[in-house]
C-alpha cells in the first residue's frame, strides 16, 4: 500500500521576500532598487564591484550619479515616458554609465515600475548587465575575421590598384609630351581623374575592411542622414536619376555612429544609381518596426539574379566589371557591430531593395 505523501507546506511571505532579498544582493547583474522619489535605497553587490561605490554611499543618492556624458535629456524623456505608461511598465535599452573613478561601462539597462495591487508606483528595480566585455570580443572577432582574408584581398587590390595606375602613368606620359591637342588633352585629363578617384576608393575600402574602426556612438537623426545620401546621388547622377524621398517624421534621433552608417547608406545608394546605370529612380524611406529604425534604399534594375544573393555580403564577391567587391561586406559588418541587419529583396527585372535596421534602444 502507497504511503500518502506528506503536503508540502507553502513557503510564508517572509520566507519568499527573504529569497528574493538574497537573489538581489548576489545577482551577478548590476541592481539597486529606488522609491517612488528615485532615491536609491538598496544596490547589490554587483552594483558595488562595478561602480565603485558602496552600498553605504550609494542609499540615499539619485541614480543620476550614474549618469555620464552620452545620456542625454531626450534619453531621459523616452526613458520615463514609457517605465509611467501603465500599458509598458518598463524601458530597456543600452547606456554608457560613470563609475565612481570616472571609468565608462557600456550597459543592457532594464528599469521596471513597482507597483501595488491598486497600480500606484511605489519603487522602481534597475537590472543592469556589463556588455563592454562583450564589446571587446566582437572587435576581437571582426578583426580576426579580417586578418583571415589578408591574403586574398592582398590579390585583388593589387589587381584592382594595377589597372588604374597604369592608365594614370599613361595619361601623364600624354601630357608630358606636350602636343595632345585641346580635346585629346581634355579626354586625358578625365581619365587622370576618373582614375584616381577609382583607386582612392579602392584603397578605403581596402583599409575599411582590414582595420575597421571602433563604433562612436551618437544621438543622430537617421532622416538627415538619408536626406543628405540621396541629394549627393542625385547630383552625381548627371541629370537622369531621380529620388523619391518618404522620411517618417515621427523617427526622433537614437544613438548610432553616423560616420559610419553614412558610409553605409553610400554604398548601397551609390550601387542603385550604378544598378540604373544612371537613368531612372531610386527611392529612399525610412521608418520605424519593432524596436528597430530601418533605412530602406529600393531601384527599378535589372535586379540581383538568385544564385549572387547567396553571397551578397561576402568580400571579393561582385557582379561588377571591377571593383574589389568589399562595399556591401564593409556595410554589413558595420551594421552588425550595431547589433542591426541588413535585409534584402530582388527578383530579376524588377530591380532591387536593401533595408538598414538599427536597434533605436542604444540610450
């Protein structure tokens, strides 16, 4: 005969709060806990190894002294508006913090309302996790990734640098002379300028890719920046592309490195005008799903047949008379190191759509 099992007794309210009390000061995140005021009245351990302050000197304190030169006020505005909204509750996104001796710590912050069984607020939890380690890795990697494929790009550029210096020691040699006549010498000297700017751009985007540059994240306004590609590929148009702009007003700046998403932005732009070979329309937009701005650069080509969409994003892959094929790979290292993507959309004869998604939840 089955013994009857003993019921297990529930544990009591103080015995719940005692456990959670201690998740709390051993969480491996950083934590603290504030009142309705924002006056901190409890940090965990984490907190303490992390920012340098004790628990004796943070309790009584406002979080602000977190704060560091790249919070800015529209941070928090966003911040605010959406942890009082009954409907969210909560606002998660990426910050750089100050320790207590200065030090800047990238941080994953979550800070969650605390309310009672009627809905008022009554306290507020921060869980924070350290991503600079994380960070550094991800620079470690892409530089490694880079490092693999010296060699082969060391055989492209050479070839890509080979035929531009030629006709450049060519064309001088032509002017040197002294008899080209007007129009001959005013061929010659395009050519020295079309040339030298294909091996200026040849160079970049070799030094681009074998030492890419550290993210410097910035509030900056995405609508600007696309306003600002698309009226520089109209103007190197020579007259027969148009743009059609459709900016979602209500996109307010987030934090990127507009430096580098601009390059970004270029490169596929440019790669829409060649597509059209300078005739015909490209249309930039840019909007706003789930978490993330997008940047979306559409043209009406011939399109990217299938079996070059396998290998878009991969280095030395180019559909291309020349070029060293490292533009699109370049773009798509850099809006991963975002912690975006880039999304995709061809079908042959009904031209091409490359969408630019960046995570808004920067701070």
């Amino acid at each position: 005969m089955a013994k009857s099992r003993k019921p297990v007794e529930p544990p009591s309210e103080h015995g719940i709060a005692l456990t959670l009390h201690q998740a709390f000061r051993r969480s491996n995140d950083v934590m603290f806990y504030c009142d309705r005021d924002g006056t901190i009245l409890d940090v965990n351990e984490a907190f303490v190894r992390h920012y340098g302050w004790t628990r004796e000197e943070s309790i009584g304190q406002n979080p602000r002294l977190l704060r560091s030169r790249y919070t800015t006020p529209d941070t928090y505005q966003e911040m605010w508006t959406r942890i009082l909204d009954p409907q969210v509750g909560f606002w998660r996104g990426e910050l750089v913090n100050r320790a207590k001796d200065g030090r800047e710590i990238p941080v994953i912050l979550t800070i969650t309302a605390v309310r009672d069984e009627r809905g008022g607020i009554v306290g507020y939890v921060s869980n924070a996790m350290d991503v600079g380690d994380l960070r550094r890795l991800q620079e470690r990697v892409a530089q490694t990734e880079a490092l693999a494929q010296l060699g082969q790009m060391a055989a492209v550029v050479a070839h890509e640098i080979r035929n531009p210096l030629g006709s450049i020691v060519m064309a001088a040699r032509q002017l040197a002379g002294g008899s080209l006549a007007d129009e001959d010498r005013d061929l010659v000297l395009k050519i020295l300028r079309d040339e030298s700017q294909r091996l200026n751009e040849t160079l970049t985007n070799f030094l681009s890719y074998a030492r890419p540059r550290p993210l410097k994240l910035e509030r900056a306004d995405l609508n600007a920046l696309a306003s600002d590609v698309a009226r520089i590929v109209t103007g190197d148009g020579g007259g027969g592309l148009k743009i059609e702009s459709a900016l979602d007003a209500g996109l307010a700046p987030f934090r990127f490195d507009p430096d580098q998403i601009r390059q970004v932005a270029w490169n596929i732009a440019l790669n829409a005008a060649q597509a059209l070979e300078g005739r015909g329309l490209v249309k930039v937009a840019t909007g706003r799903r789930e978490g993330f701005a997008f940047l979306r650069v559409a043209d009406e080509g011939p399109g990217i047949p299938a079996e070059a969409r396998e290998d878009l994003f991969q280095p030395f892959r180019t559909t291309k008379s020349h070029g060293t094929g490292l533009g699109l790979a370049i773009a798509d290292r850099i809006v991963r190191a975002h912690g975006g993507r880039i999304e995709v959309e061809s079908a042959p004869g009904r031209g091409a759509a490359f969408t630019v998604f960046l995570p808004t939840a920067q701070g």
